[in-house]
C-alpha cells in the first residue's frame, strides 16, 4: 500500500497548479482507487491519509462526492460498493 501513496504523492506533486483543498484530495483519492486491487473504504482511505493531509472522513467522503460527479461522462465512473469505492 506504501507504493499506492507514493503514487497518489508523485501525482499530486506533477501538477503544481494551485489547487483547493478538495482538488488536490480528490486527486489523490482517484489516483488510490485506480491504483488499488480492491475496494478502499472510507475508513482505510481515512487511515492512509488522515496524518499526512490532515483530512478527516468527512471530509474524504465529499471529496469523494466531488469525484464521482467529476468522472460522469468519463470513460470510468465512481461507484461505491458494500466494501468500499
């Protein structure tokens, strides 16, 4: 899971456009959901970022919000689980 954060950090880092709060979360939580074998729930995604970002579940959960209706109309879409995103 180490090699899925330094890919969400990595990703984040190759765009340094200012961006909100929710923008750089957002972008992170997709590069972790496309990266992962399984599910993520918001609890997991909760325990991989809340110390570095400072981020709590709530706000994961509106990003992830955010995210979903982002990715309408793109060629994937967000869809939660009984396991996670």
């Amino acid at each position: 899971m180490t090699e899925t954060i330094e890919a969400a950090e990595l990703m984040a880092a190759e765009n340094p456009v200012d961006e909100s709060r929710y923008d750089k979360l957002e972008r992170i939580l997709e590069a972790l959901l496309l990266a992962s074998e399984l599910p993520l729930s918001v609890e997991q995604l909760h325990r991989l970022l809340a110390s570095d970002l400072g981020v709590g579940k709530g706000d994961i959960r509106q990003a992830l919000e955010n995210l979903a209706r982002h990715m309408q109309g793109r060629a994937a879409e967000l869809q939660e689980v009984a396991s996670g995103y």
